[in-house]
C-alpha cells in the first residue's frame, strides 16, 4: 500500500509528466479541479481529469489516485519513487 498524497503534492507530481491544472476549466464544478495534459504547449486541448478538492492539504483517495495515473498513463511504482 503506498502513503497518502494531499492534493497539493499530487498536482506538483503530475508537473512532472507534464499534467497542469486547466487554465480555464470547462468542466468541474464547486469542489473539483480539472486537470490537463496538453497535446502541445500552450494548447487547452489533451487528457482531462477531474479531481475532488475539498483543499490543498487534504488527502487524494487511492481510487482516485489510482485514476488519475491511469487515465495520464503514468505508472504507479515510478510516480510513488518520487515521494
């Protein structure tokens, strides 16, 4: 089982594969937050996800961290070496 991740960690991980938060989300609604992994720089199109946020300190659920990486291809033993 890997450690808990707050959310403010999790967005400065996914940095690093090159998953922003959207500059001008199109979707996500009060508590949500619409990430993107944009198909060129400067673009607002590519891979979206949405992820709860109840605040920057509070922990990501593991299904939803075990979303996020999936859905951006990114592999769970490579990103959790990093923490």
């Amino acid at each position: 089982m890997h450690k808990a991740v707050k959310l403010r960690e999790l967005l400065a991980r996914l940095q690093d594969y090159g998953v922003i938060p959207h500059p001008n989300p199109v979707r996500g609604k009060g508590s949500e937050l619409v990430v993107l992994r944009p198909d060129s720089p400067g673009s607002h199109k590519g891979l979206l996800f949405t992820l709860t946020n109840h605040g920057m300190g509070k922990d990501v659920t593991p299904g939803q961290l075990s979303s996020c990486l999936r859905r951006f291809g990114i592999d769970k033993e490579e990103f959790f070496s990093g923490l």
